[in-house]
C-alpha cells in the first residue's frame, strides 16, 4: 500500500472517481476512503474482490475438511447406512 495514493478523502473520490478507479485499474491495490481522517471504506476493483472471495471459500472448503478428518480420527462418525435408515424412518420412506 502507497499511503500517499491509497489513502484518500471521501471528498476527493467525490471529485476525481474517474482518476481514482484508473488508479485501482493499474495497480489493483485497494484505496482506503476517509471521512474526517478516519477510514469508512475500501474501494477495490471486482477482480480482486472476486479473488478474496476466492480465497475466503478456498478456507472454507480447507477448514471443512480439516473438522471432518479431525472428527473422523476422534470417533465422532457413523456409518452412512445408520444415517440413511434413520432418515427414511423419520419420514416414512420406503426401501
């Protein structure tokens, strides 16, 4: 981050969108908007925004298997047959 140009206040995004989003365009680097010297918001182009969603459901899918393989090695299971019977008793499905 370049604090000298991605950091800038909401006025001056008001003022100069069409400059600023050119800027996100060539170095896909977020620009922090202030409001009173504080941050309100970031602004970042849609591919790097997809690519942190990306990232984030990469996560998910890892972190879901790892609970998986963990529950796995601790017992916490059942066969799928058990499962399955179960479900059909619960809503009267027949074999």
């Amino acid at each position: 981050m370049d604090i000298t140009k991605d950091i800038q206040p909401m006025t001056t995004f008001r003022n100069h969108s069409a400059e600023i989003m050119e800027h996100l365009r060539q170095t896909k680097r977020p620009v922090v908007l202030t409001v009173n010297g504080k941050a309100a918001a970031v602004l970042q182009d849609a591919e790097a925004y997809q690519h942190l969603l990306d990232l984030a459901a990469g996560a998910n899918a890892a972190e879901g298997i790892r609970q998986g393989l963990e529950d796995t090695a601790n017992g916490r299971t059942r066969p799928a047959r058990d499962v399955f019977d179960e479900i059909r008793a619960e809503y009267g499905i027949p074999r």
